[in-house]
C-alpha cells in the first residue's frame, strides 16, 4: 500500500515537472495590467453632462468652442449638445 502512495507520489511530480518543461516554464504574474507597478494605466474623467467617471480611453470626444470635452456614451454626448443648443437660443 505504501509503494503505491509513493509511485502515486513520485508520478504527479514527474507530471508536474513534465507539464512545466512543455510549457518554458512560464508562470502568470499575477498583474492584470502590462504596465510596470505603480504606472498609471489610464486616467478617469468626468462626464461634463451626466456626472459619471469612466476611463479616458473609452470617451467619446465632442469639440466645442476649441475645448475637447470627453463624455461616456453618445447619449450623454448629444444630451449636452442638446442642452448648449437651448442655452444659446
């Protein structure tokens, strides 16, 4: 009985030795993001119409009066261009 548990033993770490030589090695870092430690991966802005925050990368831009303005969805977006309109008028 004891032989067996040793061979059971001695034969998952060989499957694990085996396993790890096929792959290179290669371990997951733990890190979601590719950028080293500490850098910032985005930066999250405010949305002039609805308030919310939401990372730069997914704004949708809209330039008025030379001011590029970011906002989080096309309805939040043309709700403000809407809302401008009528203050002008």
């Amino acid at each position: 009985m004891i032989r067996l548990i040793v061979w059971l033993i001695v034969g998952y770490l060989l499957f694990r030795a085996l396993k790890s030589w096929i792959r290179g090695g290669a371990r997951p870092s733990g890190r979601v993001s590719r950028r080293a430690a500490g850098e910032v991966d985005d930066v999250m802005v405010k949305d002039p119409y609805c308030q919310a925050y939401f990372p730069e990368r997914n704004g949708l831009p809209l330039e008025i009066d030379g001011q590029r303005l970011l906002f989080c969805s096309p309805e939040c977006r043309d709700a403000y261009r809407r809302q401008r309109q009528a203050q002008r008028r």
